[in-house]
C-alpha cells in the first residue's frame, strides 16, 4: 500500500502514527513544506514572548527521529494540486499515484489589504516564522506602541505578550465585545475591565482603516475616526482553511467535508485537522473546528482506517479555553443559543461557572477562573450532544465539589437535563 501525506502538522503526524500502527509495511510518503518536524502553532505566542526555547515548539521530537520511528519519507516539497480522480500529488517535480492520500495542510491566517501599512510593521500569528518576527521586532525595543486586529484566543494573548514588554497595546474588533463566538455578554464586559485594568486599551465595533504617517509617528485610523498609535499593526482576524490545492471531485466548503472516519467524497482521499470540516456535536452539520485536539483526533481516525482500521470520531464542539493575562476563561458551545441559565460563583471575584441549557442538553458554558473543571464540563456537554443522558459520574461529581462546586448546583443540573 502506498499512502500520500500532504502537510506535516499535528493532524498529519498523528495520521503518521497510526497508518504505522495498522500497517507495518506501506510506504508512506510525507510532503511539507517546512522542511521541520510538526511544531504548536498554539505556543507561538510563548514563543514570542521570549517564554519558551525554539525546541519547546516541537512537542514531537526531530524529524529524523520520526523519520526513523515510523519508517516514512519526507519531502520538503510545497504540494500545488491533489488529483482526486488519479488520486495523484503534484509537486514542481511532477506527480505521483497513491493509495490512499491525507490532506492535513492547515490554515493560514486572514491577511487583508491594509492601506498604508508597510509590510515590515505588519504581522500575523499562525506560525513558527510569524512567532520568530514578532519576536525579533520586539527585541529591537523600536516598538513603543502595537495595535492588534481581533479580540480572539489568538488576538489577546498578542495584546498580553505586548503589554508585557511595556508596549502601549490597543486590542481592537468589529464585534462589540471580546471573545464574540465565545463569551455571553457580562462575562465579556467583566474581562474587560480586568484586561483595562491591565492598561490595554479595547476599542470595540470598529476595525483599522488605514495607516498614516505622521511627525509624531505613524498612527492606525479606525473606521469609527479614532486615532491610535501604532509602530506595527498585528493581525489576529481568523483563519481560511488551505484547501485550494484540491483539483477536483472532492466537496469543499470553507474547508474539506469529511464524515466520521475523516474520508472526503473521494474514494481514497482523506482529511483532518483545521483544513477539514468536520462533524459538530452540537449543530450537527459540518465545520471548521480549528483546535488542537479535535486535529490529532481527526489525524488518527483517518490514519486507522486509510491502513484499513475502521474507526469513527464522534466530532466536537466549539471551545476556547485561554490563560491570559492572569485569568482562564472557557467557553464551549454556541453563546448565541439561549435556554435555561445555571449559575454558580461571582463574576467579580472569581470561580465562576454559567451553563445554559436547553432540550435536555448544556448548549453553552462560560468558566472565570475555574479551569480545572473545564475537562469535566466539556465532557459531560460531549456525552449529552451524542445522546447519553447519564448524570455525571460520582468520581467526577466528587472532583467538582472539591473545586468549590457545591452539591446544590449539581443537583440543580442533574433536574435541568433530567427534565
Ligand atoms: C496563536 C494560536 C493559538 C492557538 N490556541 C489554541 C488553543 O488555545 N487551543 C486549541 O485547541 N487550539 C489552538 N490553536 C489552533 C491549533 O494550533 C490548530 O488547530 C492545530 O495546530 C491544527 O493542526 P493542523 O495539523 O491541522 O494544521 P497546521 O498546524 O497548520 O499544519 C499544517 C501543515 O501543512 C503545511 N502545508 C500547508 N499547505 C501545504 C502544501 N500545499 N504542501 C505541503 N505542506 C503544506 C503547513 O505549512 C503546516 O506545516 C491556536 C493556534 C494559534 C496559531
């Protein structure tokens, strides 16, 4: 058997791995186009901030030492079309045939036109080199004050790694508060404050115009009017899936459509991680998940059943679980859907926890300050999405009380999804 990788991130390592486990003896022939081993495009905003090695961002060890584990071979070749038909890869060498091909090439980030602004002071946040820029321009301590683009997971960590180095950091978004796909509103307005306090400065419902030159320094114009200064502009609006490469026959939406064992409408072809569409537990439909986890999961799943494997991943749901600037704040689920409110704890003083449920199912989640609940939470709402309506387990329920939960607020729950 002869399998195809496009992309080495941690979805297409991780269908390495188990395309080995299945079958010891297929070729397998790994195209990326970095020439490195995977790295976490997680920690890039560690990594500029000077908190962690260049080694810290390979989680999986060198690319000769998994060249040599699993037995495949590496190409350091950009792949410019998959063939869904031929099931072939075509590089600027020409083409080959597989067997089965995985598609695990990621996302970029949005990188808009701006006017004015030079390519030197812009910057974006999604990989290893974006890290390294970003870090290089800071260290020449020229930068006095930095916008960023996007009050996402990405966007705030940004901000916080630039207030740390005692740059004047404005946070601005065309949505009216931060974390908008996540956080319901007074949880929003609570973070706020703390991240003001923190003295960055938020600038909602409004997003950059242009840049101008100016005597003083050169200054981003807001499409409200306002004026803020800024020796570089960050860009943390989102990502597109990196689907282009795909030729023909195969479904793509904002990304690649798979069903549950990560397989395309192409025979053979398959995908995983963030340039997939995957299945969400709590719509039901297809989507781009763009997580960590939900990558290896999707990279492993397709790895067992292109070595013949049958094997199905359920799929997720939307989450943002982000340490920052001495918080947690987690969210899962869909902020925009409202049902019964569940709260527990003080927006103001930490340790605080709203579920929202509705139809027998917790269809979103805010945690303050309370991340060692978050695994149990997300949980329980996964096993409720796929239908199983036992209560949480006595372990687990035991571990929640000892993290401040009381047993009211449980039992509270249990009478909500219980009906
Ligand atoms: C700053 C930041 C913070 C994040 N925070 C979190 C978080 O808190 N929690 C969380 O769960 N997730 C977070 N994520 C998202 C998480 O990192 C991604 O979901 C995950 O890394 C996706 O892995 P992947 O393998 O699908 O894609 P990638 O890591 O993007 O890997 C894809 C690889 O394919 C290569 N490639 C692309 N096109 C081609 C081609 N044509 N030919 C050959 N190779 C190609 C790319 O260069 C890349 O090496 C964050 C991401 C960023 C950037």
């Amino acid at each position: 058997m002869r399998y195809g990788i496009v992309g080495f991130g941690t979805a297409g390592y991780h269908g390495v791995k188990e395309i080995r486990k299945y079958d010891p003896t297929g070729t397998i022939h790994v195209y990326g186009d970095t020439g490195m081993a995977p790295y976490n495009p997680m920690l890039t905003t560690y990594y500029a901030a000077g908190k962690l090695s260049y080694e810290g961002m390979f989680p999986f060890g060198t690319l000769e030492e998994m060249e040599k584990k699993y037995g495949f071979s590496y190409e350091k070749r950009p792949v410019k079309r998959v063939c869904a038909k031929e099931r072939s890869i075509e590089t600027d060498q020409g083409s080959a045939v597989y067997d089965k091909i995985l598609i695990a090439t990621g996302a970029r980030a949005v990188d808009p036109a701006i006017q004015g602004l030079s390519a030197e002071d812009r910057f974006l946040m999604r990989t290893i080199f974006d890290g390294e820029r970003l870090r290089k321009r800071v260290e020449t301590g020229q930068v006095k004050y930095a916008v960023v683009i996007g009050a996402s997971m990405v966007g705030i960590k940004v901000a916080e790694l630039l207030n740390q180095q005692g740059i004047g950091t404005c946070l601005v978004d065309l949505a009216d508060q931060i974390f908008p796909l996540s956080a319901y509103p007074d949880v929003a307005r609570e973070i706020e404050g703390r991240v003001e306090r923190q003295r960055v400065t938020l600038h909602f419902s409004t997003t950059i115009d242009h840049m101008e030159r100016r005597d003083e320094g050169q200054t981003a114009v807001l499409t409200n009017g306002e004026e803020v200064p800024a020796d570089i502009v960050v860009l943390c609006i989102g990502t597109r899936a990196n689907v282009e490469l795909m030729a023909d026959a195969v479904e793509v939406k904002r990304g690649i459509v798979v069903n549950r064992r990560m397989e395309t409408s192409a025979p053979g072809i398959y995908a995983a991680g963030d340039c997939c569409e995957g299945n969400d537990l709590e719509s039901g439909q297809t989507q781009l998940i763009g997580l960590w986890a939900n990558a290896n999961h999707q990279g492993m799943t397709a790895g067992a059943n292109m070595a013949g494997h049958f094997q199905e991943f359920q799929g997720n749901i939307l989450h943002n679980i982000t340490h920052f600037m001495n918080m947690d704040f987690i969210g899962f689920g869909d902020n925009r859907i409202s049902g019964e409110i569940l709260e527990h704890g003080d927006l103001q003083n930490g340790l605080y926890i709203r579920l929202v449920c509705q139809g027998g199912r917790i269809v979103g989640a805010n945690i303050l300050d309370h991340y060692r609940i978050s695994g149990i939470i997300k949980n329980y709402m996964l096993r409720l999405f796929a239908g199983d309506r036992q209560e949480v387990p006595d372990y687990q329920r035991g571990m929640l009380v000892k993290a401040g939960i009381p047993e009211t607020f449980m039992d509270k729950i249990a009478r909500e999804i219980n009906g």
